[in-house]
C-alpha cells in the first residue's frame, strides 16, 4: 500500500520557505533546506523546489509495489500522466480524478 511521503511545494526562496515552514510545522532539515523532515523522524516530509509543480508524492518499496500500486490507483479513477521522465525513473506520475498531479515513488533504492 502507499504511504504519503511527502508534499512537494512550489517556492520562490527555498531558504526563506524552509525558515518558514521548520518554524511552522516543527521541521528539520538536516542537510539540504530543500528537504524538511519532522524531527521525530516519523511522518510526511516537505521538498521545496523552484521548478517543480506543488503536488503529493506516495511512496512504496520496490518496483513490484510501484507497478502493483500504479495499477490500482489507475483502477480508482486516476490516469497516467506522459511527463519527462529519465529512463531510470524511480516513479511514475499520475493526476487524480480532479487532475491534480501527484507521484508514486519507489524509495527502496
């Protein structure tokens, strides 16, 4: 089954977003501003990004999980999405039943 891993969010200042929002939520980012996390470890992550479109990103673990969870979540009403991807991609995009964009995600590699 999918997890919500995170929420990716489109900023114009990641630094003065990432200030914002680990005040806000209680949030880490250890390494890279761009990269929140809560400092429990346990819960959905926020990714800042310039370029990218505000949307979810579901993880799963492993490409049999990725393949099984597209197809349901294709048999719920969502449909794929033909978006840029490199060949060694480790998700897929889809929209939802609204057309709001999101990602599944393998996280296992």
């Amino acid at each position: 089954m999918v997890t919500l891993g995170s929420t990716v969010l489109n900023v114009s200042d990641i630094n003065r977003a990432a200030e914002f929002w680990k005040k806000a939520l209680g949030y880490i980012a250890p390494g890279d501003p761009a990269f929140l996390r809560p400092a429990s470890g346990e819960g959905p992550r926020l990714h800042l990004d310039e370029s990218d479109r505000t949307h979810l990103d579901l993880w799963v673990e492993g490409e049999e999980a990725l393949r099984t969870e597209v197809e349901r979540l294709v048999s719920l009403g969502a449909r794929r999405v033909d978006w840029p991807l490199p060949d060694d991609a480790a998700h897929v995009v889809l929209a939802d039943t609204e057309g709001n964009l999101f990602c599944v995600c393998d996280v296992s590699g």
